[in-house]
C-alpha cells in the first residue's frame, strides 16, 4: 500500500527488456544512436510537430531548468503559480541554470488565472534598467496539488502571455496523466493552445529515469544543446535513455501506463467519499489525491502499512483530532486489490 509517490514504483517490464536489447553491442554516443532517431521521430508524431527539436535528459529539474535557461535571459524573471514544481521542488535549479529569478503569481486550487497572470506580468518591467524584465511563463500540468489545467485555461494563460511577447513552457512531469484525464492530443495540451516547450515526462510514469525536452521552435535547439553540455547533462551512453523512451512510445504504452493511474486513483477516490472522518481538499483529477484527517488516524493508518505523506505537520504527537493534510498518489503498477485493502484500512 505504497502512495507516497509515482517517483517509487517499479520501471515497466518492456523498458527493463528494451535496455537488455539496448545493451547488446555498440552504439554511438552522445545522442548519435538509432534509437534515439527513431525516438525523435515519435516524439514528433505524438505532437504532430514535425520540425520540432527533441532531447533528452535524465531528470525532470534538468528538463524544467535547461528549458528554461534557453528561454530565459539572466537579467530576466520567470511567472509561475506558488505550487509550481519550479518553484517548490528543485531546488533554485531553475535560477541557477537561468540566472533568471522566479516571480511567483497568485493561484487557485494550484493555478494561475489570467487575471493573476497579468497583473504580476504588469507589476515587472516597471523600473527600467533597476529591475527584472519579463521572461516566460511555466506551467505546470499535472499540478503539485492533482489539479489539471484544461486546454481552454492553458489558452488562456499563454494568450496573456503573448500580449507581452512571452514564450510559455509546460512542465509536463506528470504530462501523460493529464492528457489522458483531458482526453486531448498532446498537440492540443501544447502548441495548439500556445505552448512554445515542454518537458515530456516519464520517469513518473513506468521509466527509471528520462525525460524529453521537446521544444516547437528549432531555433533554440543549438543554444538547448550548448546549456545541456556546459550543465553537464549529455549523456556519453546515451542509447540507455534513448532505449527507455522508445518503448515508452511504442504501441502506446505511456497511454497505457497513465490510464491505469489515473482509473486506480478514481477508484480510491470514490472509495474515501464514504469515510466520515476523510475530506479531499481538492477535486482530484489524475493521479493525485490530497485530504485531510484527524491526526490519530494517520497514526493508525500509517502504522497499519500503509506508505504516503503527511504534508503539515508530525504524525506522531500532538493533539489527535487536529486535522492533517495527506498526499496519496498512484502510480502505472497499482492494482485495484491494493487500492482495496488500503480503503479497508482507512475506514478502521
């Protein structure tokens, strides 16, 4: 009963298998294999983008802050909503590949609004040469709290963002589960609704570790290329990330993987909205759920085996009927007998 994170669940079976196939042999390096020409080619499929330019990377931070660090300027600021993976969850990586600093717009239920947006865009560039100038906007889709922007409100946010001549970047760690919530094209969720570079996400969903970079401009390709060398993530045995993508991309498998998730986290969904001491705090939308609980029945819970996170506060002591909040997330290999036994546990 393991709901800390998707980050924690197994690869894929087919992926273990393609970098067994992978394995065998020579291959060029550097991102000069046949599989990764063959990945870009998906890849550019998938988004109906045919000149798009491809990467990849090991991690989803190098994905968000080398992407960043291509559109961005040092002397520059990036908007992001105050839950944004950027902004919460890597470390300053983002300024640190950028030079560029992070402006942080008001959100609800994890997103920005147009309204928000604007007026923090409007609230920068006011001081001329003294202060910041207005860089990209990113967006994060699946949120940092399970909620999933729609294509009309992604529209939204990058038609803002061009009034002012600003590119848009998605960071899309948990990309695939939301496409599959939203029941869209990934070209819908990106360049048809404005989104100038996104980070493709896999290792939440079944890989053990790459993410693609996909930018619809290939006129910063060099310069993504340049900043992912000096940044020190150019893979030399490269087919080993190339390898994991092509059979996350084959016969729809990332589809796949992400469908389950989601439908393991709709089932657990219904099932806390019969548990009298269970509220959500949010709709859950993909495969993330937060609530809230009396502390003593985290401590039973917990206790009783199951893994996840207690977000504000020690489980442990303290006043046992304060309420505290908890993340529960699913991920590809979750099956619905597990999912049972933990609402079994929860109802005590």
């Amino acid at each position: 009963m393991f709901f800390a994170s998707d980050n924690a669940g197994p690869a894929h079976p087919k992926v273990i298998e393609a970098l067994s196939k992978a394995n065998e042999g020579y291959a060029m390096g550097y991102g000069a294999d046949a599989i990764m020409d063959r990945v870009r080619d998906k890849i550019r499929d998938v988004f109906e983008a045919p000149q798009a330019a491809v990467y990849l990377v090991a991690t989803g931070t190098a994905a968000n802050s080398i992407l960043l660090a291509t559109m961005a300027q040092p002397w520059q600021t990036i908007f992001c909503s105050p839950m944004a993976h950027i902004h919460e969850d890597e470390c300053n990586a983002p300024e640190f590949y950028s030079g560029a600093k992070l402006t942080i717009v008001p959100a609800e239920n994890a997103k920005m609004t147009p309204e928000t947006l604007r007026a923090s865009i409007e609230g920068e560039e006011t001081r001329g040469v003294h202060g910041p100038q207005r860089g990209p906007v990113s967006i994060t889709q699946v949120t940092e709290k399970g909620t999933v922007h729609s294509v009309n409100e992604i529209k939204a946010l990058t038609g803002v963002a061009s009034d002012y001549g600003l590119k848009c970047h998605l960071d899309g760690a948990r990309f695939a589960n939301a496409l599959s919530f939203l029941g869209c094209t990934a070209a819908e969720m990106t360049w048809k609704a404005g989104i100038d570079a996104v980070s493709f996400g896999g290792t939440k969903n079944g890989l053990l570790g790459v993410e693609a970079c996909v930018m619809f401009d290939p006129e910063l390709a060099w310069e993504f290329e340049l900043r992912r060398k000096r940044g020190g993530h150019l893979f030399s045995k490269h087919r080993y990330l190339s390898a994991q993508m092509d059979a996350y991309l084959a016969d729809d498998l990332w589809l796949d993987m992400a469908g389950n998730a989601n439908a393991r986290c709709a089932q657990l969904t219904e099932g806390l909205r019969g548990i009298d001491h269970v509220t959500l705090s949010f709709e859950p939308e993909a495969n993330m759920i937060f609530f809230q609980m009396p502390r003593a029945e985290h401590a039973r819970v917990l206790a009783g085996g199951a893994t996840y996170y207690v977000m504000d506060g020690d489980h442990t002591s303290g006043d046992p009927d304060r309420l505290l909040t908890g993340r529960l997330v699913t991920d590809w290999s979750m099956t619905e007998d597990v999912i049972e036994s933990f609402l079994a546990l929860m109802r005590g």
